[in-house]
C-alpha cells in the first residue's frame, strides 16, 4: 500500500479538490445564482405590489431555492466529496488492471518450491522497483507477502494465511481513506439544519411585523429553512449512494486480489517430500 506522509498523494487530493470546489461554486453563486435570484425577487415585489388582493403567485426556481449561504456550503461540501470518490474510483481502476500483469515468470507445468521462493520474491519486487505503474499497489504487495512468508515458514498454509492478512489489512486501509468523505455525508445535513435554524430564529424575530400584515419577512425567512433543508437533505441521499457504490468496488477489488493470488501464486506452491527431497540429492 502506498506510504502515508504530511504531503501523502490523498492529502493533496483532499487540499486541492477543497480549493476546486469552493472557487467553482463561488464563482457560479457571484455570476448566475445570487444575480439571477434578486432580479427575480425584485420582480415578485414589484408584482405584489400591484395586486394587493393577494392573487399574485411569486415565481419560483432554482436560483431561489439554492440562494443562501448554507446551500452554498452543502454544495461545496458535495463538490469537494464528488472529486475524492472520483479520485478513488480511478485508484480502484488502477488496482484492478494489475490483475493482467505477469508478475512471475512460470512455465507451465512448473512449480514454486521453498528454495526459490526468495528468488521469485526478489523478481516481483525488482519489477515493483523498475515499474512505477506497479509501485503503492495492493496486488504486488499481497503477493510478494505470500512469497515472503513461503520463503520463511516453508508452508503454504502460512503463505495463504500472509495472503488474507495483507487482503484485510488493504482493505482496512482503504475504509479508513473513506474517513472524510463519511465525515462529509454527515456535515452536509448538519449544514442544511443549521440553516433551518437560522431561518427559523429570523421568521420568529419577525413576528410582530406578521401580526402587523406584513408576512413577507417571515415567508423569506421560512423559505431558507426549508430551502436548506431541502438541498441538504437531497445532497446527503445522493452522497450516501457514491459512497456505498465506492464501498461494494473496494469489497470486490480485494476480493478479486485475494482470489487472483490464491490461484496464481498460492495454487503454484508446493513443498517437496521427503522421498522428493533424497533424490533430489542423490
């Protein structure tokens, strides 16, 4: 697995994506949403105004629901998760084509004995050291384990036990990458309440202009609290989705890792008996 570091390759992933996401989203708020948005809110009063009986239905759309700072930062938060799972998901790809890769140079026919698995060992390694495509992959790792572990014990029950080990241990690491996206799911709805809140706290302050007849503050205000809500909520389901398709490929990736090993380089081993071994000598 690939080496963890202050400037690790996921932390600047994470740092960049963050600055993506925010200059995006911001930018299409200042030229589009919030412009857009007060145009046609000047447009609702001024039609308000001209039928005060009550008959007038504001416009609604996008621009207005998503106007607020809190939808804002949801759809920051959703960007900058979307540009980690999509980062991820190609990493996944990456592991997955290792499976064409010949890593041990086998004739058909022949076999892994414990004499040569040190050689065989020092082979995948050298191409792990000569290839970068092959460098922080779970596959190599998983197998230059077995080969290690064939070489020390001369067992191949031990050398399939390194295989599971090192599968479990990929991925544990792999769930504990998804640390911030799952942090991420659960602040955006966070975010949305807090809008709700806010929207809340203001429609309550506004209460006495309500009794007076004026109920567009109080209305401006409730709209934020659902409004955020809303976009919050939708978000978050969409969110949970990535993440859950993002878990079931890392479930098969170290499946078909472990299931790859164990018949390419597990099924190969064998110990020689002992009748084996004499006339090996003689």
């Amino acid at each position: 697995m690939k080496s963890k570091g202050f400037f690790s390759r996921d932390l600047i992933i994470q740092t960049v994506g963050l600055i993506v996401s925010f200059a995006v989203v911001f930018s299409v708020y200042k030229f589009y949403i919030w412009p857009v948005a007060e145009d046609i809110e000047i447009t609702n009063s001024i039609q308000a105004s001209q039928n005060p009986d009550g008959t007038f239905t504001p416009e609604r759309s996008l621009t207005v629901i998503l106007k607020n700072y809190e939808q804002l930062a949801c759809l920051v938060l959703m960007m900058w998760a979307s540009i980690i799972i999509v980062f991820k998901f190609l990493r996944l790809f990456s592991e997955q084509s290792m499976v064409d890769h010949q890593f041990l140079k086998i004739s058909r026919g022949e076999r892994i004995i414990p004499e040569e698995a040190l050689a065989h060992f020092k082979e995948v390694e050298s191409q792990v050291r000569r290839m970068p495509r092959l460098r922080d992959k779970i596959l190599p790792d998983v197998i230059l384990a077995a080969l290690h572990r064939f070489d020390a014990t001369r067992s191949i029950q031990d050398a399939a036990h390194a295989v599971s080990e090192r599968s479990e241990m990929a991925y544990e690491q792999l769930e504990s990458d998804l640390s911030l996206v799952r942090y991420i799911a659960w602040a955006i709805p966070s975010v949305g309440f807090i809008g709700t809140v806010r929207g809340i706290s203001e429609a309550l302050g506004q209460a006495d202009m309500a009794i007076q007849g004026d109920i567009s503050g109080v209305t401006s205000s409730l709209g934020l609290a659902f409004n955020s809500t809303f976009i919050a909520l939708l978000l978050s389901i969409v969110l949970m989705l990535l993440v859950h398709l993002l878990q079931s490929r890392q479930e098969t990736l170290i499946i078909d890792m472990e299931d790859f090993a164990t018949k390419k380089v597990i099924a190969l081993m064998k110990t020689p008996t002992s009748e084996e071994t004499v006339v090996s000598y003689t």
